[in-house]
C-alpha cells in the first residue's frame, strides 16, 4: 500500500508529493525533484502505529 506524502525540496523549498510503500522497512533512497529535478535524499521510516515519516536531504548532506 502507497502513502502519499508531502515534503519540501531541500533545495528549490517547492512542495512534492511523493510516494512511499507503508509497509516495508526502513529505507532510503533517491528521487528527483519534480520542480528543479535535483536528486532528494529520501529517508523513510516506519513507526509502530504504521505511521510514515520522511525526511528530505539534499545529497550534500551526507
Ligand atoms: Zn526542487
């Protein structure tokens, strides 16, 4: 099951709706934006309600 989520890019602040697969584990990966197309370090994590969280780094943040 996809949850939609909404972050902000790190780099251009545009709002982008991405989405994440709910029930998978800790994951981490990279899409680009959708607005300036620059490559979003996408950290997803799941918590135990089965809430989604993500946090969204530019690439230079290590
Ligand atoms: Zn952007």
């Amino acid at each position: 099951m996809l949850t939609q989520v909404l972050i902000h890019c790190p780099y251009c602040g545009e709002p982008v709706d991405i989405f994440v697969e709910g029930s998978a584990e800790d994951q981490q990966y990279i899409e680009d934006c959708q607005v300036c197309c620059r490559p979003i370090v996408l950290r997803v994590t799941v918590d135990e309600d089965g809430g989604v969280r993500v946090d969204a780094a530019s690439e230079n943040d290590g």
